[in-house]
C-alpha cells in the first residue's frame, strides 16, 4: 500500500514541482540549502510546539518545512551539479533527526501528563527508526530495500493527522493515529527483514 500510494502520487506532484525547482535553481537556491532550511525548521518547530501540547499549530508549522523535501531532490535533479553523495547524506540525516524531534515532542508531552499513551509512544518511535535502519543496513550491503506498508511519507502522514487531530480535541485520535502507527511500523519492520531475507537466499 505503501509503495503504491507514493507512486501514484509521483508524477502529478512532479508536474507540480518540477517548474518550481528550476526557478529556484535560476535564483541560485541550492539543494542542501533547501534541506538544511525544511530540517531544522522542522526540528525546532517540533521540539518547541508539541512538548508544549500546541500540537495543532505545531502540525501546520512543520508541515510546512516537511514540504521543502518535496522541493531539494527536485532541484539536485534539475540543477547543473546532479545529486552528490553528499547532499543525499545530509538529506536523510535531516530526515531522521526531524522525525525524531516529531515523535520526541509528542513524547515530551505526554510523559509530563503521566499519560498511557507513553509506552505506545515509545514502540512506535522504535519500530519507525527500525524500519529506516534496516533499510540502509541492506542497501550497505547492496541489497535494495524499499517497500512495506508504511514507508516514512505514510508514517510521517500518520503521525502528523494524528498530532493534528488531537490539536482540534478530537476523542482518541492521538491513542488510533499512535497505536496505528506503531503497528503499521513492526509489520514495515519485518516486511524488510523478509525482503532481505529473500535477496541474500
């Protein structure tokens, strides 16, 4: 599901996008300078908003720096320089500390009001960055790993709504989004496990 929904989703956002980063690339916007900009903007807004329990606003606010990784593969690609190593190491490093300030502030939060929900925090929060881990221990070893049900698009998705919702006082949506996204994470987790399972038999 995973992997189809991002497919379908490719070409009309890169009809959208592609325009935008050529013009960017025309002013002299870089890349990484795209990713430093929507990484740390996304990883102070989390960590200031939602240990504050202002998850609705923080949601919009970071949202709008998750979207600049719409815009810095665009402009490598498009861009006379290409993709470099280098940009690509700064952009996934960008990506996990980003989604580690998301589940960190909700966390935060919720370990100040002794809440329940902690312990599901924790299992997602791990299982999520399990899924990442396995993915480019296997590409280390050369195997390619992508797929499962919820890559991180889907996950940040879920996390996201879920942090929205509760903003908006809507009943159980933090307790369905986390529970959902923890769940959806392990199965991710071992559906990679099984795909290099497969690739090194």
């Amino acid at each position: 599901m995973g992997i189809m929904l991002q497919r379908s989703l490719r070409d009309p956002v890169a009809k959208i996008v592609t325009p935008l980063a050529k013009a960017l690339v025309k002013l002299g916007v870089s890349a990484n300078l795209i990713s430093v900009i929507g990484g740390l903007g996304s990883i102070l807004a989390a960590l200031y908003f939602f240990p504050k329990g202002e998850f609705f606003t923080g949601v919009i606010v970071v949202s709008a720096f998750v979207a600049f990784d719409l815009f810095d593969g665009a402009v490598a690609r498009v861009s006379n320089q290409g993709v470099s190593k280098w940009g690509a190491l700064l952009d996934s490093t960008l990506d996990r500390l980003s989604d580690a300030a998301i589940f960190i502030g909700g966390l935060l939060f919720f370990i100040d009001q002794s809440d329940r929900l902690v312990p599901v925090f924790l299992v997602a929060t791990f299982a999520s960055f399990m899924v990442s881990y396995i993915k480019a221990r296997a590409e280390s070893l050369e195997i390619k790993c992508d797929g499962g049900i919820a890559e991180r698009g889907e996950r940040i998705l879920i996390v996201l709504t879920a942090y929205g919702l509760h903003g908006l006082s809507v009943n159980y949506a933090m307790a369905i989004g986390m529970w959902a996204l923890a769940l959806l994470s392990i199965i991710t987790m071992l559906q990679r496990m099984f795909i290099v399972y497969k690739a090194v038999k």
